[in-house]
C-alpha cells in the first residue's frame, strides 16, 4: 500500500509539473523545444494521411451500401465479431418482383417474355453488384481500416508519449534556469540529462513510425488498384448484360407492334418473305395503305430494306455508339464509331431505323446510334 501511494503521489506530480509546462507554453512564459522541419514534415503528412483515409473509406462504405441503416448493421456485427448476414441485392429483388408479376400476367405473353427476360438481367446485375461489393470490402476497405486501427493507434499513442517527454524536458531546463545552489544546478543537469536521452530515445522511435506511413501509401495504392479492377470488371459485366438484353428486346420488339401472321398468302409466297419467315427474330411493321418508294411486300407486313428507297429529304448521319450483330439478312451489322446514313419510312418501329452503308442497307436499333445532323 505504501508503494502504491508513493507511485500516485509521484504520478501525481509528474501530471502537474506537465500541466504547468503545458500551460506556460500556451502564455508564452514557457520556452518549448521544436522539433527539427523533417519530424515536422512527416507529423503533418501522418495527419494527412489519417484524415483522407477516414473520408475515402466512409465515403466507400456509402458507396457500397447507400442505406444507412443496413452500414450501422454491418458495423455492429463486426463490433461484435459476427457474421453479416447475406442480404439480397436491389437487383435481386426486383427480379424477383419481376419474375412473380410475369407469372401472374402469363409468361407466355409479350410482357411477360420480357418481364423473365428484364427479371433475369436484373438477377445477374445482382449478383455482379453483390461479387464486387465482396471483393471492394476484402481489398479495399479492410487494409483502410486495418491502418485507422492498428498503424495509427500506434503511431497516436507512441506521438503522446514524446509530447509527455518534450512537456518533461522544457520542465526540467525551465528548473535548471532557476536553479541557484551549486548542488541544485546539478541535480538538475542530472536531471536534464536523462529527461534528454528518454526524448531523444522516444523521438527516435516515433519518427521510424512516421516514416513508415510511406509503406502505408504503397500499400494503399496496390488497395487502390485492385479497388479500380474489381469495379472496372463490374461495370464491364453489366454493360455486357445490358447489351445483351437490349439486343433480345430489339430482336423481339417489333412483335409487340405488328402481326406477321397478318401477312398475305401472296406475301408468304414470295421469296423475301419466306427468307425471312424462317428466322424467329424478324420485327414486323403495321399495315399501311400506301408507302411511298416502299414495293408491295412492306405494305404487306414485311419489310425487306434491300428494296426500300430512302426518302427525298429526311435522311441524317449517324455515329454508331457500339458493335452490332444483324440478327438476320434484313438487319445492317454496325461497328464502334463507324458514320452512316439512317432514315425512317412512315409505319417503321420508332425503335429502328434504316441505315445505309455504301451499298449496304438495313435496319439499324435506334439505340445504338448517335443521331449528328
């Protein structure tokens, strides 16, 4: 019991000769030893570096899981070393919603053949957006914050116990100053001695781990790369998803706007229209009375662009946004940046055009063009 209040007594002391220090400092009545513009140097790029990690990593969290309540859940689970429980993606669940609604209108009807083939695209978006949520979280985010609580914990904790021995130091040279007597003076150059190795020595010690930070930033910068990659082959997967659905809408969509069962025996006969005939995914336009510059078999129900004549005016330019696969002998196949000539013809799908390339012609997806002029 004796040591231990001998011990408090002398934290004690030690608290208060810090406080005093600390406090002339602040008045100005107190020198203070700096430290030379290199420590200061690495103590400012350790701050910085502290204070851009915690927003980058907040704001990364927001973008991974914009619902704030499902982060706090998350936070508390790994608080509590437990599992986080799966959640569906948005994506997910709307597929779902989809996939129900297209049973209940009939999956055999034009809605819902889309609304599965919509749903199903949604369910892979989901699943990509849940792939690199993971791979963000284990690559990313995890080494951000294993810096915020292990690195800088060390580095915070290792910076206040130099400050303590700056405070101890100033101390004991603010003591040497007043002190008189002979055997005073060198109890306190005894004294300023040890307080200077215990700095120097803490100094030495802090500093190693200040410039450590630039490890840190080499090792953030490979995070960040794998971040880059994860999300670059995210982005990559639903373009391609998408692409992929677009396609099968605009192969199908002109069944939603036309009959081909309308055409006529005539028709069905001629040799453009059995072609045709013969592949699922040819669109189809309304029965028109008249077209002009249109021969009979597109007043009939099918159009066949290699007899279609552009119009007087109304022809634009157009640039082509992306590739493109003709699903068939009356379509036009595209490439990335290629500039064509596009028209519409009264009757056509508003989703397509046609488009002429030199001599070839054929109908192009409204949606894979830049329209110029």
């Amino acid at each position: 019991m004796e040591f231990n209040v001998k011990k408090l007594a002398s934290d004690a002391g030690v608290f208060f000769s810090r406080a005093m220090q600390f406090t002339e400092e602040k008045l100005g009545q107190a020198e203070k030893t700096e430290l030379d513009a290199h420590f200061e140097n690495l103590l400012a790029r350790a701050d910085c570096t502290k204070n851009w990690t915690e927003k980058i990593l907040r704001q990364t969290e927001v973008l991974l899981q914009p619902n704030p309540s499902a982060r706090v859940e998350e936070f508390l689970y790994e608080k509590l070393d437990r599992k986080v429980p799966s959640r569906v993606t948005n994506g997910e669940l709307l597929a779902q919603y989809m996939t129900e609604a297209a049973n209940d209108f009939g999956p055999g009807t034009p809605y819902g053949k889309t609304l599965i083939k919509v749903g199903e695209t949604q369910r892979r978006l989901g699943a990509a957006e849940r792939e690199f949520i993971r791979s963000a979280s284990i690559n990313f985010l995890t080494p951000l914050r294993n810096f915020l609580e292990g690195d800088w914990r060390t580095i915070s904790k290792e910076r206040r116990i130099l400050q303590n021995r700056r405070l101890d130091l100033d101390a004991c040279k603010a003591r040497l100053k007043k002190a008189k007597a002979a055997e005073a003076k060198a109890a306190a150059e005894h004294e300023l001695r040890l307080t200077q190795t215990e700095f120097d020595r803490q100094a030495e010690v802090t500093r190693l781990l200040l410039e450590g930070i630039s490890s840190t930033h080499v090792n953030h910068l490979r995070c960040l790369h794998e971040f880059v990659e994860s999300q670059t082959n995210y982005y990559a997967q639903c373009y391609q998803f998408m692409l992929d659905l677009q396609k099968q809408l605009g192969r199908f969509s002109g069944t939603f706007v036309g009959n081909a069962d309308s055409a006529s025996p005539a028709a069905a006969t001629s040799p453009p229209t059995v072609a045709a005939a013969t592949l699922p995914a040819v669109p189809t336009i309304p029965v028109v009375p008249t077209i002009v510059g249109v021969p009979n078999t597109m007043a009939e129900g099918v159009l066949n662009p290699n007899e279609v004549k552009p119009p007087a005016s109304g022809t634009r330019r157009a640039r082509v946004l992306y590739d493109y696969e003709a699903a068939d002998s009356t379509e036009l196949a595209l490439l990335a940046d290629e500039m064509i000539t596009v028209y519409s013809l009264p009757g056509m799908d508003p989703d397509w055009l046609i488009g002429e390339r030199g001599n070839q012609k054929g109908k192009v997806p409204v949606t894979y063009l830049e329209l110029l002029s």
